[in-house]
C-alpha cells in the first residue's frame, strides 16, 4: 500500500478537490520560508532528542535528510505537489520519504507554531537586508548633501518660497527620516524576536517540550508567553508592514520634490540619462519615469498594510485560515521596499544640483524677509511691529518689481529709524543662510557639521 501523502488521509475520506487544492495551497508562495523551515526543525529535533523523544541515531536521519531537502530545493531539484499545501507539509513528506525517523518531527509540533516561527525567522533577515539598503541610500544622500553644503536653494512651505537654506539642509532633510524607519524596523525585530516554537496548535503539548532550548538554538531572546496568542496573532506582520509604508511614504516625497525640481519651470537638478526614459512620440522628452515609479509603488505597500489590518480584524482567537495569506503582504511590501530603496540610492548618486540656475533665480520670492524682520528684532523693535514693517516694504517691492536688496538705505530709514547700512548685511539669500544661528538650522556651517555626524554615524 502507498504511503498516504497527506498527513490526514485516515480521517478525511475523499481526496481534496481540485479546485480547493489550489485555492487552499500557499507552496507557490511560502517557498521562500524554505530555509526556515529547515532550521527551524532541526532546532526542534534537537530538543525532541535531548528530551529523549528521538534517538539520537534519529535525529542524525532526520538532520542529514533535511540538509539534503535543502540542497535540492537550492539547486531547483525539489519536487513541488501542491496537494501538500504548504512548504511545511512538503518538506516534511519529503523527509518522511527519505527516513522512516522522519515520521517522529512532527511530536509535540503543528504547523501553526511552525509557520509563525518561520515566519519570525524570515523577517529578522529581512528587516536586516532592509536596513542595509536604507543605510546605502543615506551614504548616498550624505555625500550629496556634502558636494553642496556651501549652495544655497529655496525651501518651501505651502509650496512657497519660505527661506533660504543649505542645499545640504534640504537633503540631509531624508537622512533623517530614513534614519528614522530603521530605528522603527530595529524596535520591529526586537518585538518580533521571540519564539513560538512548542505552542502547537493552539494550546502547548502533553509532552515535555524544551521551548526555551528551541528559542536560544534559533538565536530567539525568549519565547513566547501565551500558546493562544503566539498561533494567532501576526501583530509583528503589520508593523513591519507599516513600517515598509512609512520608507515608502518618504521615498514618495523625495520622488515627489525631485519630479518637480526636474521640470522646466524648475530646473533645479539634472537626473543622469541612465535613469530617464524619453518618449516615443515626442522627441525632446527626458522622463523621470523611476521617480514616478517609487511614488506610485507606495499605493501598494499602503495596499499590503490595509490587506493584513483587515487579515487580522475581527477574526476569532487561535488559528486561522485566514493568517495564511499574511505572507503575500509581507512578502509584496518587502521586495517593493527593498526594489525602490536600491532605485533611490542609484538616482542620488547620479543626480546633480544646477547650482547656477539655482542661484540665478534665488533673490526672486523674498527669501529673506524673515531675516530682515529679524534684523529689526535685534535693534530693539518688537518682533510684531517688524513683521509688519517688512510685510510693507514686501509689498512695496513686489509693485515696484524690485528685490529688498534693491532698497536703498534713504528709503529703508523712512520706514524704521534703527535701520543703518549694515542692514545689507543680513540681505540676500546667500547672506541670510549664514547668519541663521539655532541649533540645527540650515545654515551650510551647522550642515557640514551634521555631516560629519552622520559620516561616522554610518561607518558604525
Ligand atoms: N500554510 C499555513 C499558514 O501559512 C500553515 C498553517 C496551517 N495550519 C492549519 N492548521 N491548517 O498559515
């Protein structure tokens, strides 16, 4: 008689359907946790050993056989039958079919404690792989911010011009955010970095399992405390998955400004040709189409974190169906992030500044007159009465079409008798973003030395 192929041919009379094979299996997408899978129960059979639920003759079958899976998957020789479901049944049929002491792995295991440790196991990696890429893309941002940190260029609000800042300001702007998704993605791991393994279906095991020995073989800090909530939530799932949206939302920001800095109307930087695409009917065309790819791939990681809150509402507690698709999400928003945080990286390093236009244009939009209120601040006029003293000569300039540089000193001195010739001083673009004096303000002396910070930061 053939080995039954299912684990549960005793109890189910009929083959599955066809159709609910393939709706039921996730094999062609649960591949990926193959190597977890395998260490994971190798840790396992380690403990059932110690526990003395194994020979240790059985555990060596069982390890040499799993290595032996493992290769064969690697090297494309694995044979995949979906009527197994998922890549927990498939490799331990294959295991069974290579060692009678196969049949004994599964003691005191189900593949609900199984998937949620694979799972955990697959996204320590991952969020390390992540990590590294955000940090490239800071390293690149960093040297860029470092080629400019002496250019002055326009900062916004509203969309309009507010006041003058380092270049370096403006980029180093996203250092910081990015620095902030990976604290985000560390605090992820730390969270996620226990281990279910010994939960079982839903409840622990009559036999006398070693949870702790499993978490400290598979680099676990500890274990979980609660079986039923170790199977059946996937908290961690939509936190990293939030946290691929939030890299996603600054990603899109930076694709954003830089879309618009490459217009016409703009043209504040120049995107290398090798990551522009031109059109096919208009000849002129130099698209910044990667840019527009990044912002638009942000809908679906948003996508993937709704699919997985919406997994998880409302279902009863213990496992779930349901969880089993958890994983396309994560595994969606994980490759999107990892994709557009290498595309990013390769567009910083190839995009330019044009400074000169750049600064053709900066005394245009009264860039400074926060700076000459300020000025007025400093002879001793109430900050009020100086807003409203350069809200009029604002509007003054803007009729007679001149900049406040423009203003002569006799005409300067009708409006405030405080005002003498230094006044220049603190006048024009370039002067204003050298006097700015807070901490951390945008001026290309408090730039230089924040990237010095996060140069050394970054070789840690
Ligand atoms: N493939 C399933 C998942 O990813 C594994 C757990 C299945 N458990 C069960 N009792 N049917 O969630």
């Amino acid at each position: 008689m053939a080995e039954p192929q299912k684990t549960w041919e005793h109890r189910l009379a009929k083959a599955t359907d066809s159709l609910a094979v393939d709706f039921v299996e996730s094999l062609s997408f649960d591949i990926r946790l193959y190597k977890y899978d395998i260490v994971g129960s190798i840790a396992h059979a380690e403990m059932l050993c110690e526990q003395k639920l194994l020979t240790k003759d059985e555990l060596k079958q069982i390890k040499d056989a799993l290595v032996e899976i493992s290769k064969e998957i690697e090297e494309g020789k694995f044979k995949f039958d979906k009527t197994l479901e998922d890549i927990h049944m498939a490799i331990e049929a294959a295991l069974t079919a290579k060692t009678e002491a196969g049949k004994k792995l599964h003691t005191g295991r189900s593949r609900n404690d199984q998937v949620a440790t694979d799972i955990r196991l697959w996204m320590r990696d991952e969020i390390e792989i992540i990590q590294t890429k955000i940090t490239l893309l800071q390293k690149a941002l960093v040297k860029l911010a470092e080629k400019y940190v002496g250019d002055v260029m326009p900062a916004y609000t509203h969309f309009q011009r507010a006041q003058p800042i380092s270049i370096a300001a403006y980029v180093l702007s996203f250092v910081e955010q990015l620095h902030r998704d990976n604290l985000r993605l560390k605090n992820c791991r730390t969270i996620l970095n226990v281990s279910p393994l010994g939960s079982g279906a839903i409840a622990g095991s009559s036999l006398p399992l070693d949870r702790k020995k499993t978490a400290s073989l598979l680099g676990f800090s500890d274990i979980t405390y609660n079986t039923i909530d170790s199977v059946s939530d996937r908290d961690f799932c939509a936190e990293f998955i939030f946290d691929c949206s939030m890299i996603a939302t600054h990603l899109s920001k930076l694709a954003e400004d830089w879309i618009v800095f490459s217009t016409t109307e703009f043209d504040f930087i120049r995107i290398d040709d090798a990551f522009c695409t031109s059109s096919s009917m208009m000849p002129q065309k130099r698209n910044p189409d990667m840019l527009e790819l990044i912002r638009g791939k942000t809908g679906s990681v948003y996508g993937s974190l709704m699919a997985t809150l919406t997994i998880l509402k409302a279902q009863p507690s213990g496992y779930n169906r349901d969880l089993q698709d958890d994983k396309r999400h994560v595994f969606s928003a994980s490759d999107t992030i990892e994709t557009c945080v290498d595309m990013a990286a390769a567009i910083v390093g190839n995009t330019s500044f044009k400074t000169e236009k750049i600064s053709a244009g900066i005394d245009k939009g009264f860039l400074d007159a926060t700076a000459l209120a300020e000025y007025l601040v400093k002879k001793g006029i109430p900050f009020r009465t100086a807003h409203g003293i350069v809200g009029t000569l604002v509007a003054k300039c803007e009729k007679e079409n001149k900049s406040l540089a423009e203003i002569s000193i006799d005409e300067f001195k009708k409006y405030s008798e405080v005002i003498s010739g230094d006044i220049y001083n603190c006048l024009g673009a370039k002067n204003v973003a050298n006097s700015y004096a807070t901490a951390s303000a945008a001026s290309p002396g408090q730039m230089a030395e924040q990237i010095k910070y996060w140069k050394k930061q970054m070789e840690k």
